[in-house]
C-alpha cells in the first residue's frame, strides 16, 4: 500500500503550486480580495464536467445545512468549497497529496471559508476519523487512483453514520484498455479501474444501498464534444495544477470516453446498519 500511495503522490506532487496559484489568481484581484468559490471553478475542480458535476451530485446527494460532509481525495479542495457555499454545510477534506492540501487551505483562506471548510492529509484507507461522525461522504474522481477498493469503501461506511449517504462520481472501465498517460495515472500498474458493475458490489458489500445508480458517460463526452476534443484540454485551467503536460493527460481522458474504453458513474448510496464481509 505504501509504494502505491508513493505513485499517487508523485503523480499528484505538483510542486510550487500555492505560488503558481497565486500568480494565476493574481489576474482576479489583489492578495487581499476575497474570492468567490464559483470564480476559482475553472481551476478547482478536478473532474469531468467541472463544477456542474459537483452541483448535480450534491443535489443528489440531498445535502442539507445541518450536514457534516467528508469530501475524500479533495484535492485543491473546489468541491468542498462549493458545497460549503451553496449548501451551507461543514465539509472536511482529505487528500494523499500534501501539496494539494497546502492550496486548498491558501484557496479557503480566499474565499473567506476556512472556518466551514478544512483539510487534512491523510490516506483514503485511513481516514483520521472516528465510527460515524459524518451525514455524507464524496468521492469524485478518486478512486480509480485506489487498488484496495473493499478497503476504501469499508472506510468511508466506517466514518459515515447509519443511514448516511456516500456520492461517487468515478470514472470507470468499459472493457476496452485505456490509452494512457491520463489525468490519474501515466501508466496502467498504477491505476486501478473496474466496470460500474464490479464497482457496485463491492460498495455494496461494504454496507451500502443504492438509492442512485447514473451511467453520466453520455454527458461527459457531449462535455468533451462542446468543449473541443481535439483541441489541447478539455479543461485548460487545470494545466496551473498538474503542468503544462496535463493538455495530452485530459486529451487522453477524452479519447478513451468517446472511443467507449472509459465510462463515468454516478451513484449514491445508504449505510446501512450491517457491513458485509
Ligand atoms: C483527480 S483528483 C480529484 C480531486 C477532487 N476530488 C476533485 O474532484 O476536484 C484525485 C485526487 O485523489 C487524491 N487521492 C488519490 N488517492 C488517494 C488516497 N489513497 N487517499 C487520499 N487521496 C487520494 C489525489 O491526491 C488527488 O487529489
């Protein structure tokens, strides 16, 4: 587990990034003006469909006020800010990556949230939390980065509370072998993809009940269409993040959708009272 982690962050190191961020966001306004979380959704959100996706899986997800929200693998932290925002809700992140981590916090310190909206650095497979303290888990885009899938997905049954709800929104295999490098991985022994089927079960078996099952393939490829596939990146502002090679990574991800290899899944799930084995 632990060399497996070391690719993830390797592949996530990004280094620099606060800075670079702060010189991209520098177009916006001075240091010291506040930003909204729906300016900085260009470049916060790491997954097909952008900010739209996150808006479609909270409202999904029924996220209230009154919820404590677990955001896993949160990246540079743009869900978790915009689900603060909109939904009024406390979110924690959690990410591998401690370079992330480090701008998430800068970003939520712009956007004036950080008393809603906090990170740590922590693994998926070892979230530091205790047994169900959180109403909702959100996983986007993370675990195809994750071999032990049982393990993550006992892990976030774990720390939800009974009868809590678990968002995915996850790219997922068709059958046919992606072309890589792609945005999570540049080579096949370090990502971990499985059907939307196979990913059910062992969601399922973890203590879960489906009460979303969504096949979102169809919208991310009429998003690669709109936005141009086979112009340099269907999401440019991401390039501030991973560098300027992330152009032929999300290329990549767009071929492999529209050539029917990858998929995306959307789902929501219940804990249910019993885990399985
Ligand atoms: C493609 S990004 C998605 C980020 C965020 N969920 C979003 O949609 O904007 C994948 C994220 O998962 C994190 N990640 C991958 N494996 C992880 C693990 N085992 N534990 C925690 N975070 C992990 C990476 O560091 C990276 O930030």
């Amino acid at each position: 587990m632990t060399d497996l982690n070391d690719a993830v962050r390797e592949h996530y190191r990004a280094g620099g990034l606060t800075e670079r961020l702060k010189t991209a966001l520098s177009v916006l306004g001075p240091e010291d003006q506040p930003l909204t979380p729906q300016q900085l959704g260009a470049l916060d959100q790491f997954h097909t469909r952008g900010l739209a996706a996150t808006a479609e899986l909270a409202k999904l997800a029924a996220i209230t006020a009154a919820m404590s929200v677990l955001d896993v693998g949160s990246g540079i932290g743009g869900p978790a800010r915009f689900l603060a925002a909109t939904c009024g809700c406390r979110v924690v992140g959690v990410d591998l990556s401690a370079s992330f981590v480090d701008a998430a916090r800068y970003l939520t310190e712009r956007t004036g949230q950080s008393g809603q909206v906090s990170f740590r650095t922590a693994s998926a497979l070892e979230l530091p939390f205790d047994d169900g303290g959180f109403d909702v888990v959100l996983l986007q885009h993370v675990a195809m980065n994750i071999s032990n899938r049982a393990q993550l997905y006992r892990e976030i049954r774990r720390v939800l509370k009974s009868g809590g709800r678990f968002a995915t929104f996850d790219v997922v295999s068709k059958g046919g072998t992606p072309r890589y490098p792609l945005p999570w991985a540049r080579m096949e022994a370090t990502s971990f993809l499985l059907t939307a089927a196979a990913t059910r079960a062992v969601i399922e078996a973890s203590g879960f009940r489906a009460l979303v099952w969504q096949d979102d393939t169809e919208s991310a490829k009429a998003w690669i269409t709109q936005l141009g596939a086979s112009g340099p990146l269907p999401s440019p502002n991401l390039g501030v993040v991973m560098g300027p090679e992330f152009a032929e990574l999300a290329a990549n991800l767009g071929r492999n959708l529209l050539e029917g290899r990858l998929g995306i899944l959307t789902a929501v799930f219940e804990a249910t009272s019993a885990a399985g084995c």
